[in-house]
C-alpha cells in the first residue's frame, strides 16, 4: 500500500491501522489550523466593531442638547366697538415675519370672544390680524417681548361711502335739521363831517 503524506514523503507496506491513524492525525491538524483562522479573523472583526461602537459613544456624547426656544402664551379678545360684547367664530391670524418657522397660525374665537396660542417664540415678530363677518378687519404688527400677553381688539361696522347714485331720501328723513342762520349784515357807518375852518388871521373882519 502506498500513502502520500503532507510533507511529500511516502511509506510502502504500512498497515491499515497504521495509515488510518495518519490520516485522521492529518485531519485533525487542518482542522485546527483552520480554527486558528478563524478564531483570528473572528478576533479581528470583533476589535474593529468594538473600536468603531466605541468612537460612536463618544461622539454621540460629544454632542450637546439644544433646548427649545421659550413660547409665550398669548390671550386674544375680541369685543364689538359698541357695546363692549364678545365677537364669537372671529379669525384671529398670527404670521410669524422671522425666525425658521414662517406661515400661518389660524384660530377661532370660542363664546366669550376669546382665543388662546402658546406656540410662538418670545422674542419674534408677529403680523396679527382679526377677521369676523360683518367687521372690518383689524391688523398690526408687533414683537413678543413678555411670557404672558393679553390683547384686548374691538371691531367696528363697517361705514358705506357716500354715493350719488344711491336715493338718499330716507337719508334725509332720518337725519336731524340742519339749522340755518340769518345772514349777517354789518352794522351802518357813520356820516362823516369835515371839520369848519378858521378864517386867515390877516384879513379884515367883514362890514357890518
């Protein structure tokens, strides 16, 4: 029997217990050579994860926490001009003129003429606006400069412009008289009267 071995030499009239035995020592040496690759190239992997977990702890815990920008809370009323009574359903409109956060924040007066926001940055520029049916509109801008705002808007009917065309006849009828006055005249001046003149002193007195 012939049998070819790892190091090119060969053995001739071996036994068969003998050739099993060096071939399962044969096999046992390659499967711990290839164990050793493998526990190294585990080895490796595993130092890298590790490596590359711990410089992501790092930087995560270099980064510092950013706290949201203060809010203020800002109460809006809105009343009639006349009679001091709550406007319900009216559009209050608050549009941020600065900051990242621009547009449109649009809210509803509830039954007693009110209207609440607290998501608007202190410190930001507000174009305010109230819309209701029947009113003219309110406008104006201004800077949140408090926690805590109250805004206080009375809204008036709105005046028609005077026309031409329309019959004014009911107009009339419904407006107070107008109350004329005489003319004036001036008063009458005076008759003027010239002064008498004396006499020359040189001339003769007249004949008697």
């Amino acid at each position: 029997m012939f049998v070819q071995l790892e190091s090119g030499c060969s053995i001739e009239n071996v036994d068969d217990g003998m050739v099993s035995r060096r071939v399962q020592a044969y096999k046992m040496r390659n499967m711990l050579r290839i164990t050793r690759w493998m526990l190294l190239i585990g080895g490796v992997a595993l130092t890298v994860g590790l490596a590359a977990h711990a410089q992501d702890v790092n930087s995560n815990r270099g980064r510092k926490f950013k706290a949201p920008p203060p809010t203020a809370r800002i109460e809006v009323e809105v009343v009639r001009t006349t009679n001091g009574k709550p406007i319900e359903n009216a559009s209050v409109i608050f549009h941020q003129l600065d900051g990242h956060d621009k547009g449109n924040m649009q809210l509803k007066t509830n039954e007693d003429g009110k209207a609440v926001i607290d998501v608007l940055e202190i410190g930001s520029t507000i174009r305010f606006q109230v819309v209701a049916q029947g009113y003219q509109t309110y406008g104006q801008d201004f800077k949140i400069e408090k926690p805590n705002l109250s805004l206080l808007v009375k809204l008036s009917r709105p005046v028609d412009q005077y026309s031409t065309y329309k019959d004014h006849t009911k107009d009339a009828e419904q407006a107070p008289p107008v109350q004329q006055t005489p003319p004036t005249t001036p008063p009458p001046t005076p008759p003027t009267t010239q002064p008498k003149t004396a006499p020359p002193a040189n001339t003769p007195p007249p004949p008697k």
